[in-house]
C-alpha cells in the first residue's frame, strides 16, 4: 500500500513539473506583473517602473530624449510613464506628485525653472525615489542624484579649435574672422557656455595659448560683447561686431539675422548658439545674396545640420545628443536599481562626451543625431 501511495506521488510530482514546464514565461507586459519578477528585467530578474516629468516636447530634441529614455529603459524590461509639463512649472509639480503616488521606482526630470524644481525632487526623495536629472540642471538645494547633459564648454571649445584649424587648412589661417553670433535668450546658462566655449577654441586655436589662458581672455571677450554688443581679440584676428537674439528657432533666428547680416555684409562667419537659429541665418545669407560665409554652431546635432555638413554648406556642430544623454541616464538609474550602487557615491554632474561633428566624422555620429 505504502508502494503504491509512493507511486501515485512521483506520477502526480512530474504531471505537476510537465505542466510548469510547458506554461508561457512571463513577458512583463501584464499590468498586474509590474511588481513581479520577470525574465527581463535586468540581473535581479526585477521589473523596475520609471517616471519622466518631461518639461516639453516641442522641439526635436525633447522628443528624441522622451525616445531615448523609452528605448533604453525597454532595452532592461521596465515600465515608463511620460507626463509633460508644456513648461507649466505648476503641471511639473503635479506631475511629479502623480509619479510619486504610482510609487515609482525612480524619476527622470528634465526641469521647467531650476529653483521651482527643488521642493518638487526633494518630495520624490523624501518618498523614498532616487531623481535623476536630464539636460536641465536644477539648483543645488535639489537633493536628486545627478544631473546628465552634454558638456556645454567643451563641446563649443573643440568647435572653435577644429574651425580654427580647418581656417589653417585652407590657407586662409591669416585671415580675419569677422563675425557675428546668434544667441538664445539673455542670461540663459547653457547659451553662455557654448558661445565663451566656442570664443575659448577659436582663440586657443588661432594663438596657440594654452587652455586655461584662452578662457580668460574668451570670458573678457564674452563680457565685452554683452557689455557693448561687439568684441574683438586683436591676437586672434577674431571680431564679433554684433549679436542677435533668437530663441533658439529657426524664425527668430532669421529675423535676428537679417539686420546684422545688412550692417555687416563683408562678414565672413556667422556663429550661433544651436543649429536652429543658424538655420534661419542661412535663409538671410540667401536673401541678401551673400554667399561664401562659414556657418559655425557652438552645440545641436540637427540632423538637418549634419546633412548641410554633409554637402559642405554648414561648417560643424557640437554635439549635444538627446539619445547619448538618455542613454547615459539610464545607465545611471540601472546602477542604482539594479546594482545597488549607492547614490550618494555618483557624481553630481555627469556629462556626455564633447566633440566637433564637421565633414571629418559627420558620418559616424549621424546616428546620435536628432
């Protein structure tokens, strides 16, 4: 009886087995599974649920970085919600609420106002969700992890020096650089950084002074230029006579354009703060039908500018990648998730890498184009 009994068992043990072997693995796509462990979801086998509070979507850009996040965190099996502030600085803080009370697991934020943002992180961390931030840079009272961007200075900086070379180049390393430069908007940090940056490299480029002196003289060179409108560093043979305000559109930028192009038709470069406000600076090149002018961003990464690189209309770009900046964040957030790195040991700032894209590797970065 006892043999039988035993039988009975083994039989029922392996139909149980059978039937556990053939069932369909868990995908983690079931809003119910969220809080389980799932064959996806990274080394813990752990489904992690996201937030971003994206501060808008109105450009390029900030679609690209919603894409990116969305990519690289489907890549590692989590969950993400998307909320967008349409720069209500109002909207972003209910929005953060909103993801709060989901419970996520962490917060990617790209911020409306850098002051506003601080009580909104400090109640993610105070609820116990690690924030990470994403192009925008909120003050430092915020207690969020990091902050991930391009490097603003240096990817302006390796512009001017590969324009300053690329002038040595075509002979024309003696030639005076007669400029002018389409900025953003007034006190804008980013728009301040890229344009010394760029000033810094073609200074350092052209003079051959060592780097720390060449942001000396490319912050006097900045502090001039919004002092007086104009500036010159006479060692450089570089001249700025004049700076236009275009808030990073195409239109505005044009409309920037077109009375200094007019007051300075033997200029030979136009510089810019990003690749749409050079977009509408070439439309007023065309209109006043003047051709043979260098086109030299401080940071973007248009597509649409590295397709003018490409056909040898536009001089360069930094880049400033939506998909490098996303995917960096992320990488972040899986180490602290995932690998239990301690948050507290990350660096408060975390840039992507700078560099020039110009004719020489226009192919190669295309991809982290937007």
């Amino acid at each position: 009886m006892k043999k039988r009994i035993s039988t009975i068992i083994a039989i029922l043990m392996a139909l149980l087995m059978l039937v556990a072997a053939c069932a369909p693995a868990a995908d983690g796509n079931d809003a119910n599974d969220v809080d389980n462990d799932v064959v996806n979801g990274g080394e813990t086998g752990e489904q992690f649920r996201v937030g971003f509070a994206q501060k808008t979507v109105d450009s390029p850009y900030f679609i690209a970085l919603v894409a990116a996040v969305e990519r690289y965190a489907a890549e590692r099996g989590w969950e993400v919600t998307v909320l967008t502030a349409n720069d209500d600085t109002e909207v972003e803080s209910e929005n953060v609420d909103s993801l709060i009370a989901m419970g996520k697991d962490l917060i990617f934020l790209n911020s409306v106002d850098p002051l506003a943002a601080v009580p909104v992180i400090n109640r993610a961390v105070d609820a116990g969700i690690p924030v990470i931030n994403l192009d925008s840079a909120p003050d430092d009272a915020g207690r969020h992890v990091t902050t991930v961007y391009s490097n603003n200075p240096q990817n302006g900086r390796h512009v001017g020096l590969a324009y300053a070379a690329f002038l040595e180049a075509e002979g024309r390393g003696d030639e005076p650089i007669i400029g002018i430069i389409l900025s953003g908007m007034m006190g804008n940090v980013a728009g301040q950084e890229r344009r010394t940056g760029l000033f810094a490299g073609i200074i350092e480029g052209r003079t051959g002074v060592a780097e720390a002196e060449a942001w000396t003289m490319a912050e006097q060179f900045n502090t001039d230029l919004t002092n007086t409108g104009s500036a010159v560093n006479a060692q450089a043979s570089f001249e700025i006579r004049g700076q236009g305000w275009g808030g990073w559109t195409e239109e505005a930028g044009l409309e920037a354009a077109e009375d200094l192009i007019t007051a300075n038709p033997d200029l030979n470069v136009v510089l810019g703060e990003n690749d749409q406000m050079l977009f509408g600076a070439m439309t007023a090149l065309r209109n006043a039908g003047i051709e043979g002018v260098d086109i030299v961003a401080a940071a973007d990464g248009a597509l649409r500018a590295y397709d003018y690189i490409r056909q040898g209309l536009y001089f360069g770009t930094g880049e400033n990648s939506p998909w490098l900046v996303g995917r960096r964040g992320v990488e972040v957030a899986e180490d602290i998730l995932v690998n239990g790195v301690d948050p507290a040991s990350i660096p408060r700032i975390i840039t992507t890498d700078a560099v020039a894209v110009t004719i020489d590797n226009v192919d190669e970065r295309y991809e982290f184009g937007f």
